[in-house]
C-alpha cells in the first residue's frame, strides 16, 4: 500500500510543528523520518496514523493509502499497525491478550473464530520469538521482549501500513542492533509498507530504503541512504548525518588563513568555512606547500576497524576528530600529545542562505 | 548510609514523641468510643442499636449512602476521563472548581441547598405548587450528601489517569477498538483500585455527614433522622451509652475504610517493587 | 470512505467521549455545585446592603468570628509542628508499628465529624479520661476555647501529614549525603537543605488545615459549650439563625464564611501552582 501526503501542516498553539509537507512512500518501501527532537517527525508519523489531525490550511491537505482517501478516516478504522516509542502495551494483559487484542475488538461479523484467532496470535508469537512467554505479563518482560510484543500486537490485525515511533529508542545497543536485522528481515519477509521515526542517523541509514530528514517542521531531504550520505542537499543534512570537522578562517589570494595554520584553496576572497567527515581528514608527520595546519594529538580510542583521533590546536575553536586505520596509526607511532600535520583528503562548503542549499565538494 | 536524623537517639526522641502523640491525640477516643459503646455491657449495646428509632436511622443511612456512590462515580469518572484525556479552555477552572466542596463548611452547605429548594426558594417554590417537597426529606439529604463527596471520586482518579497517560488508549484506537470497548477493556481494569478507594472514601464521608445534613434533614425521629443525627439526639438526651452505640457503628466504617486503604496501599506497592 | 468514519472524526481527537464527558461534568458542576450558590445571593438580594452590615457586624457574630479564626489560627499551627513530625518519623524511620500508625493518620477523615465531636467531649468532660487528669492540674479544655481548638487539630490534621509525607518521600538519599560531607551538622543541613524542599507543603497543607477548621462544625458544638461571645463558632452561629428561621441572617453570615473559604482555596491553588513550576521546571 503506497502512502501519499499532500500538504500536511500541523501547529500546537504557537509554535508551528510542522510546515505544509508533500511526501509520498511507495508500496513496499521501509522509510524512515530522521531528524533531531523537535523536527516534526513524530508529528508526521502521528498524522500519518491518524493519531493527530493535520490543520486544516487555505489549500485542502489529503493523505492516500494506495486510491483510498483516509484524511476524514479515525484512527481505528485506518487499518494501520502501530509501535509506540514506550511501547504501550496492555499492562493488566498477558502476551498473549495483548497480540489478541486487535482481533477481539473487530465486530462481531468479521471477527475470527475463538480458534483462528488462538492459531494467529501463537503464529504471530512464534515469528517474534516470544510463544514460551505467552502468559507472562508486560512487567516481567525486558524491554526488547516488549517491544517484539507491541509489533506482533501490530501485525496481528494485517495492517495495510505500519508505522513505527522510535522503535528501538529505549533498547541498549546490543539488543538494537538485533531488533534492527530482524525487522529488516521481517519487512522483506512480508513485504508491508513501514515508516519509522528516529533520531539516530546510523539507525535510518541502516534500515531504510530512503530517509527522510527533517529539521524544524520541514522536510530537508528525501533520499536513499548512500546518496543522502554522499550528496546532502544542505549543510543540516551533512551536519546531522556524522561528525563533522568545522575549518573556519578568511580566504586572500587562494589561501585560507586560520591563525598560523593555512590551506590552499581556489575560492573567492572573503570569510569561508569548510567542513570535513572524521575520514577526509589525513594525518602526517609534515606539512606540504599547499597545506599546513599544525594539530596536537589528544585523544586516541583504537575502536573497531579504525581508530579514532581527537586533534587539538590553537587555531581550532573545536577539537576535530579523524579516522585512521589500524595501519596507519602504528606506522606514525601515535600516542597522545604528539605534534602531527592534518591533510584534508577533500572537503565540502555550504552557501550560508540554505534555501539555494549551493554546496561544492572539492579533492584538495 | 547515613542520613539526617539517623542518631539512634534522635530517632528514639521522634519517633517516641510520634508513639505517644498519636496515642492521645488519636488511638485514644477511638478506644473510648467502643469503651463507652459497651460500658453496660453487651445486652445494653445490642438493646441500643436494635432500638427501631437506631435501625429506621441505620436504614435511611445506608440508603443514601448507596444512591450517592453510583452518582459519584458517574461524575468522578467522566470528569476525570475529561481533564486528563483532552486538552481545551477551562481545564483548570474545571478542576479547581471541583475542590469547592472541600473548602465550604458543611452548614453553609446545607443552607444554599435549603435556601434554593426550600418553600422560600425560586425553585423550592415552584415545587411546593407542584406538591413536591425535597427539603426535610429524604431527596434533600441525598442532594447535599452528593454535594459533600462529589470530589473524591474524581480526586482519586485525576493524578492516577494524569501518570499514566492516555497511550494504551491510543495504542487500542490503533487496533481498531471503538470507545466503550477501550474504556471498559483497557482504562477501567488500569484504574479500578483507585476508583475502588474513591468509593470507600465517598461511603465514608456519605455515612458520615453530619453539619449539612443537619441542616436540611428536620430530624424527625424514624422519617428522616440519619445515623449521625440519631447519635446526637441520643447524646442531648443523656443517653450517652446510646449515642457511642451509635458512634461505635460508625467508627466500624471508618475501621473498615482504613483498613481497605492500607491494603489497597500495599497492594500497589507490592505491584510496584514487582516492576 | 463510509459516512460513519466521517462523521466520527468531525471533531479532531482520537479519543472517544469528548462530549459525554464533558455534558456530564459540566451539568454536575453547574446543578451540584454551582447553581445552589445563586440561592444564597437570591436571598441576599433581599437585604440592603445596611442590613447586611448590620448583621455581619453585630457583636455576637463578630465575636464568634473572633473564636473561630483564632481557634483555627492555633489549631494549625498545633498541626504544623505535629504533622510534621508525623510525616518525618513515617517517612524517614523503620520501627514496629509503623504500619499502624500510618493507617491511624487518615483516622480523623474516616471518622464521622459527630462521632469525633462527642467522644472529644467525654474524653475531655471532667469526669472524663483525660478530664480527669487535666482539670486537677487547672486545664479545662472541655467548654472552653481550648477545646474547640483540640476538636479542629482531631479533624485537619491529616492535611498536613498527607501532604509533607510524600514530598519527603521524593527527596533522595543524596541530598542527605551531599549536604552532610559538606559538613552540616544534622540540625544545619535540616534546617538548610531539608525545609526549604518541605515548606512549600508544609504551608499548603497548614492552609488546607486551616479552610477546613474555619467551616468544621459536627466535631466542636459538642465541645464547645456554646456560649455566646466564649466559645460560639460561627458555622454554629448559621444554625442557630436557620433554627430561628432568620434566613436572610444566616445568609449574611454564610456568604462571608463562603467568601473567606473560596478565596483562601484560591489563594492555596495559585501558591502551590507557583512552587510545583518552581520545583519541577514549568510542568505545573
């Protein structure tokens, strides 16, 4: 089922939670809205399940599942499948009441027999993994049990369309990673549009088909992973999606001068701020003609496939951070308080007015 | 670890002056009310309260007791579904508005309810032209008793239904449940002890009534004479044994109520350290 | 789709009984507890407002207004330190009987106002079990001042222990900690780190104390004697007018207990709304 959004607004009292937004998701696709707290995301996706309404604005605002127009439809007749961040179950309910719930209610004349309703739930119970557990109570599960209750409580009554907020926000990081996989698993198993919330970039550049990303009530970008990663439209997206290194200065004659430390660059004259990932940032024990910008090891934590470097210098108003490989840090002999030059691989620029979003990305 | 106050002789101090306070100023008339109910022994205490004046007062009581819990948790329950499941203009008036009952005193109570359904009143009188009498009867006593206990209910419930907040409806909407379904399946079952003690406390405080009733009742003896007003008209005649019969009835309520609360209360505290 | 989903969701909330709940709560509200209130200024509208002086002014009424608002001055302030201490002791110590003594706290709001009224007579009266100790000593507290004051601490004194007992439930260990190895002595560090957390309740619940006792009636005539000018309170003072069918009387009378009662609800209201944003940032 495909899901269209046109010009959906929202605002609570004053402040405007989200600005008129279009969207449209595909059948099948696994979307997720990223974007820090405060940037309409779980608004949208609240609309989105008729848990909140859109404002009613001078143009019409209309939300399409597939050809069916659901803008005037409650929630409860949306056929939609929803997560809550905290979950939500049913305290006073066992697993299994909880999975049957959505079954129970249904009227009289569509519900299932007492015993197809019994074969789906324990179904439902097997795929998450949960069916020894049927009796327990919400309590006395941990909280990535739960969550996998609160989405077959989800599934259990066929959705057309599953919405997800933060599913996995409150889970330590093991368990993340995890309930991530299986889900991926489990939305190309049975194959139901998804739109999940969060915040952590990792998160939707991991699990989604395409992101969306949000900053402020509006929509900064629709993408899919690799090419939001590679080509952010603005300086939020690049911003938001990874730690950034910020080389601020003014630009004379091809050179941007920062304090003692300098690079050339073929820009216009003037202020100039150039921004670099963690791995575009080179280090070596000289300078070069072209670039020299003195740094100061500070930090170093040998992490996983690479190490991370934390570089301090009188002309940096923030430490940046660089990756290095394991290589690379035993041929410099690394170790903290060592004097090292930092050579940009490559480097990006945003234009200060975000509306144009003029971005260049040069190899220096 | 240690806090403030922890100094074992500190602590005897307190917690002795606590002992010993209570104990006089609390413990102690509730011993001299079963004290005093039996000081002539048994046969005297049953003679006292199977007395017909004692079961008529018993009767009407109960009856206004039980006729005012069902109005009370209508009203508790839908203002408190109100003011903690929606946001609109007037929620705090709406909820300041409903401690009135706590600040006024009984007796003025009583009299705006005998000023505006007595003969005299606006609708007092149009009543009486349609030979309807609510004041000195038994009608009057159930309107101020309502007026009396209408908060409890919906006190108990507010601060309840405000923590848990309304996502397991939300999450029940999403399942397709409709109103009534939500309501009886997934917020009464999460809020049915405290509204369990919102009644216990309204019984109490319905049985209990005393100054407003009073002033509304007549107290004619075996027509509209509550247990409270019995009590007091046996104690003005000097029939002291009599009227602590009466008190140490009461009293049982009150028992009865505390001790409901203090199981409740463990009760909630188990379920907690269970999470 | 189907009209019924439409017309469902005219309004714009998800949850159900918007309407019934609030066509339930705001005819209650306007029969039970606001419609009743229009009788008292009915009958007021009778008197000019030279009569209405006159009778809230005359000597009698005045002195019982004298004996109420003092009695209850001291009643809560009695209630204060007792409550307090009560609160602490439950809050703060392990002993046997704690359970017990924590029940018996919500004693006074079980107990019928009468049933309290006369077994504080008895109990006081010089042939009772306290009479007995106290009068020899020179005390009498039944009929007198003092024993109205005793009757109004017997019925508010819940007010205070319910409500300091769970604000000092809140305050953590660490706060202890923290003030006591910075080197307060006990007495310091209550006195500095542990009141200015609790005097917000403590004040909110002297005050709801005090309300109470200003309009508390079953449990002192039984004590009070009665005596004009001595020991007549003024809830009394509106039942003995009713008794003498002087409506408009009484009617005076009852709106300025009704008055100085809903102002001081307010005044509690909007001073405990003002700390709970001071304490807990802006959630009121």
């Amino acid at each position: 089922m495909s899901i269209r959004l046109e010009n959906i607004a929202k605002h609570f009292g004053n402040t405007q939670a989200l600005e008129p937004v279009n969207l449209d998701i595909y059948e099948g696709e696994l979307v997720g809205l990223l974007g820090p707290s405060g940037s309409g995301k779980t608004t949208l996706l609240r609309i989105i399940a008729g848990l909140e309404s859109a404002d009613r604005t001078a143009q019409p605002s209309r939300i399409m599942f597939g050809e069916r127009d659901v803008t005037q439809v409650h929630v409860r007749d949306r056929r939609i499948g929803f997560v809550f961040q905290h979950y939500a179950l049913f305290r006073h309910m066992s697993v299994y009441d909880n999975v049957a719930f959505g079954l129970t209610v249904m009227p009289k004349k569509e519900r299932p027999s007492n015993g197809e309703i019994r074969a789906r739930v324990f179904r439902l119970l097997e795929m998450v993994q949960l069916e020894h557990l049927a009796k327990r109570y919400p309590a006395q599960l941990s909280g990535g049990q739960q969550q996998r209750v609160s989405l077959a409580r989800a599934l259990a009554v066929k959705p057309d369309v599953l919405l997800l907020d933060e599913p996995f926000g409150a889970l330590d990081a093991k368990v993340r990673q995890d309930l991530r996989r299986w889900l991926r698993r489990l939305h190309s198993e049975l194959n139901f549009t998804s739109v999940f919330v969060t915040h952590d970039q990792e998160e939707a550049l991991e699990l989604s088909d395409r992101v969306v990303v949000m900053s402020n009530g509006r929509i900064e970008q629709i993408d899919a992973p690799d090419t939001l990663y590679h080509s952010p439209k603005n300086r939020f997206v690049f911003e938001f999606l990874g730690d950034v290194n910020h080389l601020e200065g003014s630009v004379n004659n091809g050179v941007l001068t920062c304090g003692n430390a300098y690079l050339h660059v073929d820009l216009p004259d003037g202020p100039e701020e150039l921004l670099l990932r963690p791995h575009e940032v080179r280090l070596a024990e000289q300078a070069s003609d072209t670039c020299h910008l003195p740094v100061v090891v500070t930090a170093i934590s040998p992490v996983g496939a690479e190490v991370r470097v934390e570089l301090e210098a009188d002309w940096l108003a923030k430490p940046w951070l660089a990756t290095v490989r394991h290589a690379d840090f035993e041929r410099l002999a690394m170790k903290r308080g060592q004097h090292l030059f930092a050579h940009p691989r490559q480097w990006h620029r945003f234009e200060e007015n975000t509306q144009s979003a003029a971005r260049q990305t040069r190899t220096a | 670890m240690r806090r403030i106050g922890d100094a074992p002789a500190v602590k005897r101090l307190l917690v002795g002056a606590a002992l010993v306070l209570s104990a006089l100023f609390l413990l102690l008339p509730l011993v001299a009310i079963f004290a005093q109910a039996f000081s002539q022994g048994m046969a005297v205490f049953w003679a006292n309260v199977s007395n017909y004046f004692t079961l008529h007062a018993i009767g009407l009581t109960l009856g206004v007791a039980l006729l005012t819990i069902p109005i009370c948790l209508v009203f508790g329950v839908a203002l408190a579904w109100l003011v903690t499941r929606f946001s609109f203009p007037g929620r705090r008036i709406l909820q300041t508005l409903i401690d009135i009952p706590f600040a006024v005193s009984p007796v003025v109570a009583g009299l705006i309810y005998l000023l505006l359904y007595g003969r005299n009143g606006w609708i007092g009188s149009w009543l009486d032209g349609h030979d309807i009498q609510l004041m000195f009867a038994w009608p009057g006593i159930l309107m101020v008793t309502v007026f009396v206990t209408c908060p409890f209910v919906a006190r108990e419930l507010i601060p309840l239904m405000q923590a848990q907040g309304s996502r397991e409806e939300e999450a029940a909407a999403t399942l397709g449940a409709r109103g009534w379904t939500t309501f009886w399946r997934i917020t009464l079952p999460n809020i049915r002890w405290a509204l369990l003690y919102g009644v216990i406390l309204t019984n109490a405080r319905a049985v209990g009534e005393f100054g407003a009733v009073s002033v509304v009742s007549g107290a004619i003896r075996g027509q509209t004479n509550t247990l409270p007003l019995h009590l007091e008209q046996l104690y003005q005649d000097y029939n002291a044994v009599g009227a602590f019969a009466c008190a140490a009835l009461l009293a049982l309520i009150a028992l009865l109520t505390l001790a409901a609360k203090a199981s409740l209360e463990w009760r909630a505290s188990r379920r907690e350290a269970l999470l | 789709m189907n009209q019924r989903a439409l017309r469902l969701t005219g309004n714009t909330r998800v949850l159900p009984g918007f309407g019934l709940s609030m066509g339930i709560s705001v005819l209650f509200i306007s029969l039970v507890l606001l419609l009743p209130i229009t009788g008292l200024f009915g009958q007021l509208a009778g008197l000019s407002l030279a009569q209405y002086w006159a009778i809230i002014t005359e000597g009698r009424v005045v002195a019982s207004y004298m004996v109420t608002i003092g009695a209850a001055a001291v009643a809560a302030l009695i209630n204060a330190v007792f409550g307090l201490l009560l609160a602490w002791v439950l809050v703060r110590y392990e002993f046997p009987g704690k359970r017990l003594l924590d029940a018996l706290m919500d004693l006074p709001f079980a107990l019928p106002t009468a049933v309290a009224g006369i077994t504080l007579a008895t109990l006081y009266a010089g042939n009772g079990w306290m009479g007995k100790l106290l009068e020899p000593l020179g005390f009498q507290v039944a009929y007198t001042w003092v024993g109205i004051a005793l009757a109004m601490a017997f019925t508010s004194i819940p007010f205070v222990v319910r409500t300091v007992q769970p604000v000092l439930e809140d305050l953590p260990a660490e706060v202890d900690e923290a003030a006591m190895s910075l080197g307060a002595t006990d007495a310091i560090a209550f006195r500095r780190v542990i009141m200015p957390h609790l005097w917000p309740a403590l004040v909110t619940g002297t005050g709801l104390a005090f309300v109470r006792s200003l309009g508390e009636f079953g449990a002192i005539i039984f004590i009070a004697g009665n005596m004009p000018y001595e020991t007549e309170i003024t809830a009394l003072m509106i039942f003995v007018k009713l008794q003498e069918y002087d409506y408009a009387g009484a009617s005076a009378i009852a709106s300025v207990v009704l008055f100085v009662s809903l102002a001081l609800l307010l005044a509690i209201n909007i001073w405990q709304g003002r700390f709970v944003r001071r304490l807990h940032g802006g959630k009121g």
